[in-house]
C-alpha cells in the first residue's frame, strides 16, 4: 500500500467540476423568465428544465457510486465531466424547450456519474486523521455552489443572455478534464459482482419517489394522468425502496448497498444529517429570493448579491473548521453550525417586512455564512471516516443520494407552504392571480399586497428552520471517532491496459 504522494492538486482538480456541477442545481431559477421569453415556452415547460436535471441528478447516484468502486473513480469522473460539458454545450444551443429538457437530463445523468467519485476520491487518497482540512475544501464547495449559482446566473443572464449560464461550463469543463486527468490517481478497483435486481429496484423506487415529490405542486397533488396520481407514485416509490433494501438484506451475493455501512452509528446519523441540510439550503432562499425581487423591487442579480456575506464567510472559515475536526470531536462544530442555521433563518423571518432596512438582512447572511462554515465538513468528514476504500464509492453514493433526497424535499415542501401561506395572507381577489402572475413573471407586487406577501415568506422560512434543527439534534448523537492507525492507499499498478488491480476477491484491501 501507498499513500498518494500530492493528493493536493488531485482534490482542487475535482473540485473545479463537483462545484460547476452543484452550481447548474441552482442557476437556472433566476434564468426561467428569459428562458420562457427566448424559447418561447410556457411555465410549466420551463419548470421542467430544472425538474428534469434534478431528477436524472438524484436517481443514479447510489448506482454510479459503485461502478466507481468497481471502474475506478477517476475514470467514472472523467466520463461524467465529458457528458456533463457536451450536454452543457447542447442547452445553450437549444433551439426549443424540449431540447433544452433533454439535454438537461444529460446533463444530470454527467452529474450523477461525477458527484460520487469526488467524495470517493477524498476518502481513498487522505488519512482519516488529516481527512479534514480536505472534507473542509469539500463541503465549502458544496455549500457556495448553491449561494454562487443565483449570483452568477444573474450576472449571465443580465449581461450574456440565458444560453451562457450553460456555455459558460465548457471552458470550465474541459479545464476540468485536464487537470483530472494530470493530477488524480488512478486508484485500484475492487471486484464487484453487480446486483442488477438490485439497481432496477433503485432505480425505479428513487424515480417514483423522486417525481412524485418533485411534480406534487405541478399536478396539485392530485391526478396526473387516468388512475396515476401523485400519492400513488410516492407510496409506490416508498414500497419499490422497501423491497430493494429487503433485498439488499437477504441478497447472498454482494449487495448494490450494504447495509453495515450503516451499522457504523456516524454513518448513519450523518446522512439523516445532510439530508436536513439539503433540505434547508434548497427550501429557505426560494422566499428569501421571492421577497427581494417581488417586495423590495431588486433585480435577479441585486437580490443574489445579498448573499455574498454568506459564501465569502463561508468559504474563507471551511479550510479553517476542515483543521480544527481532525482535533476536536466533530459533532459540537456541525451541531453549533446547524443551530446557526436555525438562528439566522428565524432571524430573517422576522425581518421580512416592507419597511425593513435592506441593509439588515445582511447580518443573517453573515450568520449563515458562520453556519454553512461549521456544517459540511464535520458532517461529511464524520461519515466517511470509517469507510474502508473498496466501500468508498457505495458510501459516497448513499451520502449523496440522501443529500440530493433531502433538496428534493426541500424544494417540493416549501412550494406547497408558499402558496398555502400566499392563500392565508393574500387578499381573495389579488392572492392567486397576483401571487401566481408575479412568482411566474417576477417585478415588484402592488403597495396592498406587499404586508401579507412579506408576511406569507417570513412564515414559509420558519419550515427549513425547523427542519435544520432537527438535524442539529441528530448531530449531538455523533460519538467521537476513533484513531485509525496503518492506513494507506493503494494507487492502480503501472501493468498492463486492462489488466485490474486487486482482481482476486477476497484479496487484502487497504483499511
């Protein structure tokens, strides 16, 4: 075994393409006006371009998190950064909405294929105990990407035009290919035999439980089409799940998820953790955004900008909080940052109000800044740290399913309660013509409407803080993680083009 001489320069190599990936999550939302003007599309057909990108997004993951084990992580990555940048490249030449869909769920399937690999990689190449500082660069990259993406889609979209929120990946991405393939090891493969019952049973479960949550709000949590009803798709998806982990269970063979990933207590607890963040950062900035643009009058880029004391404060203090939990036992970090993130999201709820200084938001940011600081790296530093590399991959995958399960969530549950808040605070007549017309459309609301606008968000936010606390109630549960001693990597032979390393099953792996 050998440890990787510069894993350094192999982890900014992935993150340039985890954090352009991330960022495609949340960039469009500011674009879908542009997007419905250009194309020539109508709501429902635009919601549908980010629909369709979380959903190819979320599904595979728990699959492409084991044929990294099995192909290798760095191949899997650059594979993945290649549909991703092609796909990219074929959005912003869309001539019509239904391209622009299909390319987006190409999009996603890239980024399924990628996210797992970068975590798969940290865990393999860094020592648990010097794990941190690493898993810190991580997790600032996934918390900015989703602040950045409002940002920058509003600087391309007022400058640009909305096709270069997607042409801007392809420098991106090819710089991205190349600095992968310089600097990433090629790290050995474990034999796996592959449970295909068991990735048809994923597969379908995570797409029925994924759409249905995701287009509740679309078809009003009712029929969709003849007897197929959005609860009828969930409950199908929950069953599907059920079956596949029953299976999982009492497979004899080898398992698409195995389930001692989960008999490790911090494992365990730190993915209900991560979901509850996922959850949260996806459900609390669509009122906030909602709010400066329809309230306040910002423009797309105005409003994003109020969250620049968040990403700044949070991606200068996660390198310092990666150093800190290789020392100190990580589950008071994460549950301090969580309760920050609670603190400042009840903060700006109660400062949603038409006549508040602008200026005052700009505390919570900072605020939330310190939290999204003390969270991702302590969670996924947690979760990781007793993975053996040949489950590097099937843990990965499981941590980012959950995450990306928990925004889903998020995204669905804080639709349905704006528009129950809209409906309890709107006038009759204005609530849902006014409310609909200018969530599609954007601009500022009439005087009237502003108080019970402003009102109807501040009680939407109140969800994801409520939501984020649990999370920091689990972490409290976190046990502090043991010394590991005699770890190493092992790195893919210099043999010959298709010959693997470590093909004997059963052979010793490195721990």
């Amino acid at each position: 075994m050998e440890n990787v001489a510069r894993p350094w320069p192999a982890l900014w190599s992935l993150v340039i393409g985890f954090f352009m990936i991330l960022i495609d999550t949340t960039i469009v939302s500011v674009a879908n006006p542009r997007i419905m003007e250009g194309l020539d599309a109508d709501i429902n057909s635009v919601i549908w371009v980010t629909s369709a990108y979380l959903l190819a997004y979320a599904v595979p993951l728990l699959i492409m998190g084991r044929l990294g084990d099995r192909f290798g992580p760095k191949r899997l990555y650059l594979t993945g950064l290649t549909v991703f940048t092609l796909a990219s490249l074929w959005c912003g030449l869309a001539g019509d909405v239904h391209a622009l869909i299909m390319a987006r769920v190409l999009q996603g399937l890239g980024a399924a294929t990628m996210t797992p690999q970068t975590m798969a990689v940290i865990t393999r190449i860094f020592p648990p105990d010097r794990r941190g500082p690493a898993m810190g660069i991580w997790g600032a990259t996934a918390g900015l990407a989703t602040l950045v993406g409002p940002i920058l889609g509003g600087v391309l979209v007022d400058g640009l035009g909305w096709e270069w929120i997607f042409f801007i990946n392809v420098p991106v991405g090819i710089a991205g290919f190349l600095l992968a393939w310089r600097f990433v090891p090629s790290l050995s493969t474990h034999p796996h035999r592959f449970d295909i019952p068991g990735v048809l049973l994923s597969a379908v479960g995570l797409f029925l439980l994924v759409f249905g949550i995701q287009e509740g709000e679309t078809y009003n949590w009712g029929t969709i089409t003849g007897p197929i009803t959005v609860w009828g798709l969930v409950i199908a998806g929950i069953a599907v799940l059920a079956v596949f982990v029953l299976w999982q269970r009492f497979n004899k063979g080898e398992p698409l998820l195995p389930l001692a990933l989960f008999a490790d207590r911090n494992f365990s607890l730190a993915n209900i953790g991560i979901t509850t963040v996922g959850f949260a950062v996806t459900a609390f900035t669509l009122p906030l955004i909602f709010y400066y643009q329809m309230v306040r009058g910002l423009t797309p880029t105005q409003s994003a900008l109020m969250m620049v004391p968040m990403a700044v404060i949070s991606g200068g203090l996660a390198p310092v909080v990666g150093r800190i939990i290789d020392r100190a036992n990580p589950k008071y970090i994460a549950a301090t940052g969580l309760v920050l993130m609670a603190v400042a999201l009840f903060w700006n709820s109660a400062l949603m109000h038409p006549d508040t200084p602008i200026w005052l938001f700009l505390l919570p940011s900072a605020v939330l800044g310190l939290a999204n600081a003390g969270i991702w790296a302590p969670l996924s530093t947690t979760a990781t740290r007793n993975l053996p590399p040949r489950q590097a991959g099937a843990g990965s995958g499981v941590y980012n399913t959950t995450r990306q399960i928990g925004a889903v969530l998020g995204s669905a549950a804080i639709a349905v309660l704006i528009q129950s808040r809209l409906t309890a605070e709107l006038p009759p007549a204005g609530g849902d013509a006014a409310g609909a017309g200018h969530l599609s459309f954007g601009g500022a609301l009439p005087e009237v409407l502003q108080e019970g606008f402003s009102t109807a968000m501040g009680q939407s936010i109140l969800l994801p803080a409520a939501v984020i606390l649990l999370g920091a109630a689990v972490a409290l549960f976190f046990v502090k993680p043991k010394a590991v001693s005699g770890w190493g990597v092992q790195q893919a032979p210099a043999a010959e083009p298709g010959i693997e390393s470590g093909a004997e099953e059963g052979a010793p792996q490195a721990r």
